[in-house]
C-alpha cells in the first residue's frame, strides 16, 4: 500500500511540482491545503501517513502547526519544505517533530528521497 501524503504550501505552483513528483513515484496524495488553517483540517480529518509543510504561510507559519500536531498527538510524520534555510529554523523544525527539512529549490530526487525514508 503507497503512503497517503497531505501537501501543505501556498504557491500552486509548489503543490503541483510536489504532487507531480509524488504520484510518478507511487505516492497516493490524500490532499492539499494552501494556508495553516487548511492544513490543520486537513491533517486531523484525513489523518496521512506523511505531510509535506510549507514553512511560510499567509496565515500563519509551519512552526507554529507543527507545535499543534506535536501538541494533540497527530501520528502523521511531517517533513517541512521552505525557502527558509536559517539553521536556527531548520532546528526548531527538527525539535519539534519534523522528520526532515527540505530548502527550496530542490529536486525531484531530493524530495522522493526524503519522502521514501519517512
């Protein structure tokens, strides 16, 4: 069975460059949410195996989801993808439950890659 994915990021663009990488490699892409509060929803409703976390969102950051998921227990695991490659960042991600941390741009390889090891 190929894992369920919620893809989390404002830009279409991004969304469709992240779905179209994940389908092509057998990833089933349960949904996408374009803001924090969709993802929220989204993530406690559809309950995927991987989510993939935009750092910088119009309504709020991917820190402060995460904080959310950690804090009501949320299984899924969540890999974050952002322009934001601060390393102070990048660790509060890290501490906070992320599996990963992907700075864009980045490949197709790099993505699947990290996706495949969740």
């Amino acid at each position: 069975m190929s894992k369920s994915v919620l893809i989390v990021d404002d830009s279409l663009y991004m969304r469709t460059l992240i779905r179209d990488a994940l389908e092509s490699s057998g990833f089933n892409i349960a949904g996408e949410a374009s803001n924090g509060e969709e993802a929220i929803d989204m993530a406690f409703d559809l309950q995927p195996d991987i989510i993939t976390l935009d750092n910088i969102l119009p309504d709020m950051i991917g820190i402060d989801i995460l904080k959310v998921f950690q804090e009501e227990g949320l299984p899924s695991k969540v890999i974050m993808i952002s322009a934001v490659g601060q390393e102070s960042v990048i660790h509060e991600g890290l501490t906070l439950g992320a599996i990963g941390y992907i700075v864009k741009p980045f490949t197709s390889e790099k993505l699947i890659e990290q996706i495949s090891a969740a």
